[in-house]
C-alpha cells in the first residue's frame, strides 16, 4: 500500500514510516526540514529512511499550495498519514504566524488533497493540548474541548473541525490522534527530556516549572507508533443513528473519529526527573519556577476507545522508556 507520511523527518513521523516500510508498504515523506529544532538531527533520521528502496522523499512545506496538490496528483497515495506542524506550546507565544502556515493552510491543503484524489483514510495528529482548561482527569475523548490555552491548542482543535467538515460533505474518512506527552529515541531537542539530559550530563541546573508539580502522562514512542499503525487499518465509517444530542463528539454521522493516545499513567515531573537521573547515573540540580502560561497542570488520557477499536493501549513503564532513551541519547551523541 502506498502512504503518504508528513513530518516524515520528525520525531513521530520517522518511527511511522520504519514500521510502515518493515510491513512492506510504499512510502513517501514530505518534509520541509525546518530549523525550529536542530536539523541534523532530522537529516539523521531520514538517512535510515532513505537507506530503504521503498522510500521517496519530497523536500517541501504543508502550506505550498500547489506542491502539495500536485504531490497528490502525481503519487496517488492511498492513505495519509499527516503528522507534519509547527509543534510546540511556548513557540506558539513567540511565533504565532507560523502556527497559521503550518497546522491551518497547510491542513487545509492536505484535507484538498486528500478530496481531490479519494484517499480512503487520513490519518492526522491532533494533541492532547486540546483539553485545555479541562480539569476533569482522565481526559477522555466525550469530553468538550472548547477552551484551549495556547494557539497550538487552538490549531490543533481547528484541524479536528476542518477533518469533520471535510468528512461529513465529501465522505473523506478521517481519524484524530491526541498524542499525550511522546518521548523515546530520536526525540525532539525542544522537549523537557531532552532538555534535561543533555544539561544534567553537562552538570548544569535544569528548569523545573511549577517547581515540579506538573504531571504528564508521557507515552513511549514505541508505543505511539503501534497505535498509529493499527489504526490506519480502521477506518472511520458513517453512522447514522448519531446525533449530537446523544453522542460522543469524538464520533459523528460522517466517517470521522478522534482518538487519545496516551500511557494512561500521569507522572508528577519530579519523578520524572528522579527516573531520569537512576537512567543516566547523575544527580540533577533543579531550578525550581512557576508555572509558564499555556501550561496545564495535568494530562492523562482515558484510552478506552482506543483499545477497544484495536485491542492494543500504550502501557511501557517510565523507567524502561527512559532507558532505552539514554542508552540512544549516548550512543548518537557519545557522551
């Protein structure tokens, strides 16, 4: 089967598309291999793509309109995998613009062309960041989801509103992923782990915001990975007997469903930190800070739905996840 992965040179994207080429299928990645986080990293990652001759890579941006149309046109995937966007909360306060390019146009642009080609599933990232103001544990998809705190949120929950408009008028089946806090191997610089690693190792202090009493439910990127490719083997179909009134806003009359993916296990991040230090053998200083705005206090994913579509829920414990992290973070970085 031939798919078509976005943000293919990223964190998730990349342990996507090994396991779709391990399991035979043809792949093409678009990416455009910017520099919010260092790209050598993401050069690094492709080239174990590329070494398969399965591979096609397409060096481009989501929001170049006719790129992306003709990419469709030329290819004729037959299912898209779209985990390509401007990532990160904080970023989003600083550069709100890029936000709009990447994670609305370029969504929009992937939803046409998944239209104008009849692709029988898309598959795209949302975030758990979409809970937002949600105070009730653990998040589940029948929750409301209508007060983001960060404009990533907000993308986020525009990508899931402009799949359903796309699924109910031209039928596209399209499936939602709310990924909870991913870590693991070949992770991304701009996140708390690999934040931490690296200044730990290099014996310097660590900010810890709301002096560590946040708590996230980080899934393994193994995990992730797993998830993702049982679901693209269930797609979304209609239902009629559905109706606002009386059902889940995860689900719809239209093919469209939204799922959590996430270890169903918050951790306050101090214990997170104190796992990190027993996986790499150092003692962390920690600089303990309030709360930065866009943060929520905590994320936990109710995964119900999940397993029962696919018999499978992300459950790696923290301190395997961690290890087999620093055992790579060593390796590729030999220190």
């Amino acid at each position: 089967m031939h798919y078509l992965v976005t943000g293919v040179a990223g964190f998730i994207g990349f342990h996507v598309a090994e396991r779709l080429l391990a399991a035979g299928h043809q792949v093409t990645g678009l990416d455009n291999l910017n520099d919010y986080y260092d790209v050598n990293l993401k050069l690094s990652r492709l080239a174990l793509l590329q070494a398969k001759p399965a591979f096609n890579f397409v060096q481009g941006d989501l929001a170049d309109r006719s790129l992306v149309a003709s990419l469709f046109a030329q290819e004729q995937f037959q299912r898209v995998i779209h985990l390509g966007a401007q990532a990160g909360v904080r970023y989003s306060l600083e550069n709100p613009h890029a936000y709009a390019d990447a994670n609305l146009v370029g969504h929009l642009n992937i939803l046409e062309g998944c239209r104008q080609q009849k692709i029988e599933h898309l598959l795209y990232a949302s975030s758990s960041s979409v809970y937002g103001l949600n105070r009730k544990t653990a998040f589940s998809t029948d929750d409301s989801v209508d007060h983001p705190v960060s404009l990533y949120a907000a993308t986020k929950k525009a990508n899931e509103l402009m799949s359903h408009s796309y699924a109910h008028l031209y039928g596209l089946p399209c499936t939602g992923l709310r990924f909870f806090t991913v870590y693991g191997p070949w992770g991304r610089p701009d996140m708390a782990l690999f934040k931490f690693t690296k200044s730990i190792l290099a014996g310097q202090p660590i900010d810890v915001y709301n002096f560590g009493e946040m708590k996230r439910d980080f899934t393994f990127i193994d995990d992730i990975a797993e998830a993702i490719i049982r679901l693209a083997d269930v797609i979304p179909q209609p239902n009629a007997a559905w109706t606002v009134e009386s059902g889940s806003p995860a689900e719809s009359s239209a093919p469209y469903r939204v799922y959590n993916i996430g270890n169903s296990q918050p951790v306050e991040l101090k214990t997170f930190i104190h796992e990190l230090e027993k996986a790499l053998g150092v003692p962390a200083h920690m600089n303990l800070l309030p709360l930065q705005p866009g943060d929520v206090l905590e994320t936990s994913a109710d995964t119900s739905a999940l397993e029962a579509v696919i018999g499978f829920k992300p459950q790696t414990p923290l301190a395997q996840g961690l290890g087999q992290f620093v055992r790579w973070y060593r390796a590729f970085y030999s220190v």
